[in-house]
C-alpha cells in the first residue's frame, strides 16, 4: 500500500501537514466531527491523557508524531540539543497512559532512530527531516498493518456471520482502516455479507459513540447493544464470531483490552463461539510477565460521559480501563504476519522469530 492510500480508507484519525499534527477530537463523536491540529507535543500528550486520541495503535502513532512535533519545534543550535528536547518529550509521553504497549514501543523505536541519526548527520535541518520521516514511516506503516490484519483475519469469517465486538478496534483507533473493524472491513470487501454487534462499551461509550459511527460510515449493518445483553444475545444464538483488539498481550497469550472483554470472553466459552484477537505485532509486550492496569477518573463511572450524574456524587467507585483475559479464553490472535494459534507460548515467539 502506497501512502495516498490512505483516501481509500475513509476516516483520517491521525495526519501530519505542514509540521503540524491534526487529529481527530474522538471525545467530540458522534455528536460533532472535530479536528485539532497543534505543533505542540504537550498538547498530543494532553489529548492521550484525556481520550481525544485513543486505541492502542493511534496512541502509538501520536507519541512518534508528538516526539516529531518536539525535533522540529526546537531551537537548540545543536543536534544533540535537539536530541535532548526529543528525549523530553518521550519522557512526557510515556507517561500518559500505562497499559498499551504501541505507546512504549513506538517512544522506543523514534529514539533508537533519533541516537542513530544523531552519530551519522550534522546538518540541523537534515536531522529534523529524517525524524520527522520516521515518524511519518510509523504511521503509514500502522496503515500498511491494518490492512494485512485484515485480509489474514478476514479469512475466519464466513458468509453471513454475525460478529460481536466490543469497545471501538477501528480506524479511530489507529492509523488508519482498524484492527477488529479492518477484519470486518476485510471480509465486506471480499464480498461477504456480514453484520455487527456492537456492545455499548461503559463508562465512556467507546462502542455506542465511536464503533456504531464508524461502521455507519461505511455502511456495514450494525446493531448496538448494552453491555449486559452479551449473555442473552449469545443464549438465542445471535453471535457467530466474537473479534476485539487488544491493548497489550504477553508472550504467554494473556490479553489486555478493554475493560468487559474478559467478561465477553468467558460468555463466548461457555457458548462454543469464537473469541479472535486482532492487533499488530507492535501489540505483543516479548519482555513483560504482568500487564499495568491503568484506572481512570472514579467521575467516569458517576456520570455519562461527565455531563449527566447518575450516582451520588461522593459514592466510591473502582474504574479500571481494561481487564485480561487469560489464553484459555483466545480462539486466535490475528496479526499483520498471520493468525497465531494455541499454544500460545509456542507459536507467539515463532511469529516474532524470537530466539
């Protein structure tokens, strides 16, 4: 895939023009369709923090772009001034949000380029270019993943399935075209006819606002539910297939998503339905053995999406962001270089040709 190939997937969550970042402001949806666009990486570490930029992919992808926005910002009169200024900013975006691992490798994967370039490049201005072509490689490349998710994973669906999701795994959620939505993205495109599922997703309604949206969109027949009809709809036999992405997932096979999927998970078990796992390799953490969960605002859960309090105001709450759900429960985890079977402490190394 060519990089104007982006036209070709619909919604732009992520762009860099004129050495600025515009997103999308995906806390605005569906309400209003909100682009932001800023030079400044604090303002792309603030977004993280507060949702406007969201999933693990994208998150990823802005912490590059975010690093590359600080490279081309600075005014140090050296390059290794401006390695420094790099290096603050990564510092800043680590800390955004813990649990999604895209966040930590692509902040890895710009550094090591930015050290490399900082050795072999003297002039200023050629330095800014080339980070800022890493960054922009990152992105593009997210884009290039996605699809390969898509056709790998597209070949699990059949003709007429009926796929439950959960939270939002789309193009707003990455670079570009999705994880869980690019393999439903895959199989229309093949020609099958299928339809969706999508749960609610509280307390921030990523389902109900972001996927229903998205699919819309593209016109795919999607029907939304509440969280706590996933049991019911399952018992009448309306689920054929169960695809998520993933925020994290450990070489042993346990995967971090979304707070609800493990709960998906088991319910699709006891039903004898398929739970598949789309996300790029990028999304596999080869050195963790246990996966920070991150917990958020306890006004999250008091209210809907902070405007309508629907609890008492001082109520204690417990608001983690994911859960995980251990390898017992995973069919199949869908990636760019192919769907990975159990055992997952086997075949997972293989994939990512770890020694």
């Amino acid at each position: 895939m060519k990089h104007q190939s982006i036209k070709e997937i619909g919604v732009k969550p992520l762009e860099w023009i004129d050495n600025k970042v515009r997103f999308i402001e995906v806390s605005m949806l569906p309400e209003k369709v909100s682009y932001v666009e800023t030079d400044s990486y604090e303002r792309i570490a603030e977004a993280i923090e507060r949702l406007e930029i969201r999933g693990a992919p994208a998150i990823g992808v802005a912490a590059a772009l975010g690093i590359a926005l600080a490279v081309v910002k600075s005014s140090a009169k050296t390059v290794n001034g401006i390695v420094l200024d790099a290096v603050k900013a990564a510092r800043r975006l680590e800390k955004t949000r813990p649990t999604a691992v895209n966040l930590f490798w692509a902040i890895d994967r710009m550094e090591r380029r930015i050290n490399e370039l900082s050795k072999i490049v003297a002039s200023i201005s050629e330095f800014k270019r080339l980070v800022v072509e890493e960054a922009i490689k990152i992105m593009f490349e997210d884009i290039e993943v996605n699809v390969r998710i898509g056709v790998n994973g597209a070949e699990l669906i059949e003709d007429g399935d009926t796929i439950l999701t959960h939270c939002n795994a789309g193009s707003l959620a990455t670079a570009g075209f999705g994880t869980a939505l690019g393999v439903i993205r895959a199989a229309v495109k093949q020609g099958k006819k299928v339809r969706v599922i999508a749960t609610e997703t509280r307390p921030l309604l990523q389902g109900a606002r972001l996927t229903t949206w998205e699919l819309m969109q593209d016109k795919i027949p999607v029907t939304l539910i509440t969280d706590n009809m996933v049991g019911y709809i399952m018992g009448k036999g309306l689920v054929d297939k169960v695809v998520v992405g993933a925020d994290r997932i450990l070489l042993s096979g346990h995967v971090a998503n979304k707070i609800g999927t493990y709960s998906i998970a088991v319910l699709a078990k006891h039903h004898n339905i398929p739970f598949y796992v789309a996300a790029p390799t990028s999304t596999i953490d080869p050195k963790s053995k246990q996966i920070p969960i991150e917990e958020r605002d306890p006004n999250e859960v008091r209210t809907v999406l902070n405007k309508v309090w629907i609890a008492p105001r001082d109520v204690p709450v417990y608001n983690p962001a994911f859960d995980i759900t251990p390898p017992e429960l995973v069919t199949a985890i869908i990636t760019e270089k192919g769907v990975i079977w159990p055992p997952y402490p086997e075949n997972i190394p293989k994939t990512l040709q770890l020694k």
